[in-house]
C-alpha cells in the first residue's frame, strides 16, 4: 500500500511487526518523516494533501493506540513465544502485572489443565499454515480462577515472511459460557427434580440404541410411574406433590451408575436408561429387574415432609429391553414399549414391576384396530340386537333378551363377549349403549300395535359404566316418552359389579329407574360378590341364575343344586322372579321348573336371532 508521497503506509501490525517498538518511538519516527515531507514538498496542492495524510497517520497511530488500552486484553511475545509486551486489559483479565508477565510464555502464566495437547497441537498446527488461529479457551487467572477467553492469535513475519512476532488479543467471556450453561440446564433438565428432561432422554436413548447395535450388547429402558400420585396432589397439595417428585428423583438417582440416567418425563413419570453394558439379553433384563426392585424397596420408605406428614407411596414399572443388530427399535418405539408394560401393570393393580415383550405388543395393535373398527360401526349403525326369548314354567315366551352383534364384512358376527370390555375401556359403551336403549324402545313400539308381541317384554344389558352415568336416568325416560313405551315393558339388566364402589348412588340410581316404572333384572347372580344382604333392600323384579350353575345341572352336584334351589327359594321369600340362564336341556329345564324357577332363558328354547325372525317365530306359534 503506498501513499501518494512513496512512502508506505503501515497497518498497526505492520507497524509493530517492523518495529516492535513502543509507540512514543513510533510517533517519533513519524514526527520525523512528516517533517521530511513538508521540507520536500514544495507545491502548496501537494504541502496541503501531504498534511491531510500527516494527520491521517497520526489518526492512526491515535486509534492504535486506543486500541492497544480497549476492552480487549493483548499480548505479544517474541518468536520464542516469551511475552513482550501486555496492556491494562491483560492485567485486568489475568491479574498479571506486566513486570510479572514479561518474559513468560502465556501457557507457564494462564494454562488451566482443562485442555489436553491435542488442543493446543491443533492451534499451533493452524498458526503454522494460516499464520492466525480463533477460539474458545479455558485459561486460569493469577487467583487460581478458571476462565472462559476468546483468544485470536495472528502470526506477525516480516517481508521475508520469517516470524517475527504473535499477537494475542483475548476477551473473558465468562459470562457468556455462564449464560449458555444455564440455558443447557433450562433446554435439558427438569427444573423441579434437575434430572434429564424428555428431550434429553430422547437424544441419549437414540444415543444409547445405536450404540448398543453397533456393539450387539443390551441395556434397558425402565418407564417407572407412581401409583395415585394424583390423590397426594389433590389432597395434599402442589407443593407436597413437588417435594414427593424431588425425593423420589433423589432415590432414583442414588441408585443410578454414572454411565446411567435417569429423568423425568413429565408429571409423576420417571424414566431411567440404562446403558448397553450386557452382552446377553438376560442379564440386561436382570440388571433391569434389580434397579425396578431395588427402587420400589427404595419407595417403602416412607417419604417424611414438614409437620410429621409422610406420604407412602409405590410405583409401577415397565421394562423394555433394547441392543443387538437385529432389533433396531427406535428410541421411541422402546419408550412405547416400556410404557406398554407399564399400563399391563396399572392394570393389574399398581405397585410392581413388568417387561414388555411383542406378544403385548400384537395384542395392543389389534386391540387398537378394533376400536376404530367399533368406532365406525357404532357411527354407521352397523351393529345389530339379536333377541333371545325368555319363557315362563309352561314354555311360552314371555319375554327377550336384546343381545348385540357386530356383523363383519367378511360376514362373520363378532360377539359381544369380544367388543363389550374394549367398548367399557374406551368410552365407547355410552354411544353404543345409547343406541342400544335407542333400538329396544323402537321395537317395543313397533310390538305395542301387534297383538302377539304386545305383553313382552324386552330386556337389554346395562354395563357398569353405562350404568354410573350421571344422566343415565334421563336418558331412559327420554327414550321411553320418544317412542311412547309402556315403561313396564322395557327391562334393564345389570351386573352386581355396579354395587362394588358406591353402594349408596347405585341404590338411589336403581330406585330412580323403578320409580319410573321400568323392570329390573340383576344378571349373572352368583358370580359377584353375591351378598344376599342387600338383595332385599334393592328393587329388583327378576335375578338371573348365571349360567355356569345352571350348565352343571344335570349331573346333580350337590353344592350346585344347593346355590340354584337356594336362589329360587331366596326369590319366592322376596317377591322376586328367578330367571334360569342358559338351559340347554330338556332333563335342565324339567329340573328347574321343578324346583319353582320362574322362567327360563337358554339355546333350549331358542337362539338368539335377528329381530325379523324372532317376531316371525312368535307370531307363528300359537296363542
Ligand atoms: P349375558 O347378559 O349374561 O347374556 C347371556 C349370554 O349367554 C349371551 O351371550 C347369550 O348368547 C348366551 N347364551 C344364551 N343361552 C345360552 C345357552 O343355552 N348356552 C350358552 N352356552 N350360552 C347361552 P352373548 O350374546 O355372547 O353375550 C355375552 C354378554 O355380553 C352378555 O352376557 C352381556 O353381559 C353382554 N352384552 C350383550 N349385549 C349387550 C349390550 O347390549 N350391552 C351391554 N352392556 N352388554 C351386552
Ligand atoms: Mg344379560
Ligand atoms: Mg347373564
């Protein structure tokens, strides 16, 4: 770069690469060629342009000057790599005078062992072939403090490109390696409990899966969630529920190795990730089964909080397994799995531990496609209510029973038996009980006007959930006033299961129906808890025999005769109807009748069949 008077003009690195000398000369030196200059120069145009350049470089010397006392600290060393020359800010940054600095190598003075040699190769590789390296660098400060600096250090060599000089200019961002610390922790850890969040549980399982792949050993994803956590939130409070979380995450954590971890992944579910040490899936699923037992043996120390309270608390686990080549399980396919072993546990009653295999797996597949199917079936009016007839001590039908079936495309029928627990589990038993109730009342209308089918009655199954519904009352007698229904006529048939929780709300919801006038049947008696008790305070008109005690009839088993003949002896002192269920048998149905059984229900007297048949069937019989 040359100036219009010849003489070069130096960059600030030029100029301490040339000199190397302390600015006061070096404004000397320039105070002598600017004096050289004006005595040379004769023309005014060119002894004024020389004076703008005059204080263009003084300019320049004024700003490298500034520059050199900035906010950023600056050290040169020798071709030795000795330290020559530091500012104020070096002082400030490292706590080294510049007395104490010079003549030592920056490394002797701020090295913080935190960076091994490969580090330090690579810098001195890149100053080598660049001539300039930039980077982040922990150092540490005269007091002994670690450091966070921005260190860019620019190679200065002379024209024959021989070394001359480093420069180091440094900033402490300390601060800002504190700041992306604490965003780390917000990005990845539960504030809460401090243990990993989902997403960093979710990046370490992707981690640890390929890892275990590619090595073929096994490791172990545990889902651990506690059991009614709800109930502590809901009667103790928030800040109870939290000090629970922090204690439960502490005793998960104490029984973690430090290649493990453990997180929370929302509310009162944990996971832990074990990783991929084991080369046989079993000793995996042991080590697995250790941590579950050991943590649950952890839980049964009761949890002690402020004012002597403690909470007693379990937990269910579910164990997925994951590792080896041939099964490439995504990581969040392993925590579905996990969590499918899990729920089998709840489902079982809480408080234990449960591995998840692919039989589980298959079963919950279908079991979802069969809800979607039921879903569409219920919405498309697919379904259908076969009717069974129900016949007194003489044979003549008197009654039926609506029993729904799902006819598949394939035309197969689907028996309730198979869609009735998932409609229970999924909700969907109150649309399609709806429809149910729908259905029995239109056809109780349409028999109204037909002499034959006038005085039956038809009765259709309640399940325990449709039954708990608040508005079910309602719902009935709206049914009934819709279709004009002598209520009478339309008989509800329910479970002794609905009077396992509240006996009390099941008491006032049966009494309300029959203040309508509705009949009511108690189904399957005999396989619940059958107490006798409260069969006389319930208004039940008919109490169905279940059909196991009935099948063993014939062989005359003296503890089965005794629960039929009881029953029946049971109604007639009560004032109740007993219906026998599932009479197969001429030799069955003589039995029964024998000993007073009311009425009788069973493939004896008829299947159940499509409404059309059925109405076929008793219009052709004579009256
Ligand atoms: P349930 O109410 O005890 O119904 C009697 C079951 O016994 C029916 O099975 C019927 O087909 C069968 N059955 C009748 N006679 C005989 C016989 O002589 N021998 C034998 N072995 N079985 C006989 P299904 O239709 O498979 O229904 C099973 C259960 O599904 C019913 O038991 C009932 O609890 C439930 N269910 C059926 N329809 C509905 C409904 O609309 N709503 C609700 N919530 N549940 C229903
Ligand atoms: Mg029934
Ligand atoms: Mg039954």
């Amino acid at each position: 770069r040359m100036a219009p008077f010849g003489v070069p003009t130096l960059t600030w690195q030029e100029n301490l690469q040339r000199n190397a000398v302390p600015l006061a000369t070096t404004a000397a030196v320039v105070a002598t060629l600017t004096g050289w200059l004006a005595w040379t120069l004769h023309q005014r145009r060119q002894l004024r342009a020389a004076l703008r350049d005059k204080s263009a470089l003084l300019d320049e010397v004024a700003i490298l000057a500034k520059t050199f006392d900035s906010g950023q600290g600056i050290v040169i060393c020798d071709t030795d790599g000795r330290i020559i020359r530091v500012n104020r800010t070096f002082t400030a940054i490292t706590g080294y005078g510049a007395e104490e600095a010079l003549g030592h190598t920056p490394g002797e003075l701020l090295r913080s062992g935190r960076h091994g040699p490969d580090y330090y190769r690579a810098m001195w590789q890149a100053l080598h072939t660049h001539g300039y390296w930039e980077g982040d660098i922990w150092n540490r400060r005269k007091n002994g403090e670690i450091y966070a600096e921005w260190l860019a250090i620019s190679v200065v060599t002379d024209a024959t490109g021989k070394v001359r000089h480093y420069v180091g200019i440094f900033s402490d961002i300390t601060w800002r390696k504190q700041a992306e610390a604490q965003i780390e922790q917000l990005a990845f850890f539960d504030p809460l409990t401090g243990l990993a969040n989902r997403r960093l549980l979710m990046d370490r399982l992707e981690q640890a899966v390929l890892l275990a792949q590619r090595e073929d050993r096994w490791g172990a994803v545990l889902l651990v969630d506690l059991d009614r956590f709800k109930d502590i939130n809901d009667t103790a409070g928030h800040d109870v529920g939290d000090a629970v979380l922090r204690e439960v995450a502490r005793r998960l954590q104490a029984l973690l190795r430090d290649q493990d971890t453990a997180g929370r992944l929302g509310g009162d579910e944990f996971l832990v990730l074990l990783s991929a040490v084991h080369e046989h899936r079993d000793a995996a699923a042991l080590a697995a089964r250790t941590v579950a037992d050991t943590f649950m043996a952890a839980l049964q120390v009761p949890i002690a909080l402020e004012a002597n309270a403690r909470v007693d608390l379990t937990a269910s686990i579910g164990i997925a397994l994951y590792g080896s080549r041939a099964d490439a399980t995504a990581g969040a396919d392993l925590l579905k799995a996990a969590d499918l072993a899990m729920y089998s546990v709840k489902q079982a009653g809480r408080n234990g531990v449960a591995f998840f295999d692919p039989d589980m797996e298959a079963a919950v597949r279908q079991r979802h496609a069969l809800q979607q199917a039921l879903s569409a079936a219920i919405r498309d009016g697919a379904l259908q209510l076969h009717l069974q007839p129900q016949v007194d001590r003489r044979g003549h039908i008197v009654a039926a029973e609506a029993l729904l079936r799902w006819p598949r495309a394939d035309g197969s029928l689907v028996l309730p038996g198979e869609f009735i627990p998932l409609a229970e589990n999924t909700g969907l038993i109150l649309p399609l009980g709806a429809w149910v109730i729908d259905r029995a009342c239109a056809t109780l209308a349409r028999w109204q006007h037909q002499a034959r089918l006038a005085s039956l009655r038809l009765a259709i199954n309640l399940s325990p959930r449709q039954f708990r519904e608040p508005d079910l009352v309602d719902h009935v007698a709206d049914a009934l006033r819709r279709h004009a229904v002598a209520p009478a006529h339309l008989e509800l048939e329910i479970t002794e299961s609905v009077f396992l929780g509240d006996l009390e709300a099941a008491r006032q919801t049966l009494q309300r129906l029959k203040a309508l006038g509705i009949t009511l049947a108690l189904d399957d008696f005999g396989t619940g808890f059958s107490s006798l008790a409260y069969l006389t305070e319930l208004p039940f008109d008919v109490i169905k025999i279940d059909q196991r005690f009935v099948a063993r009839l014939p062989q005359h088993r003296r503890a089965d005769e005794a629960v039929v003949t009881t029953i029946i002896a049971l109604g007639h002192k009560l004032g109740i109807q007993i219906l026998a269920e599932g009479v197969e048998t001429e030799e069955q149905a003589r039995y029964l009748v024998a000993h007073g059984c009311h009425l009788l229900q069973g493939y004896h007297f008829g299947r159940p069949m499509p409404i059309e048949p059925f109405e076929q069937h008793i219009t052709q019989i004579a009256p």
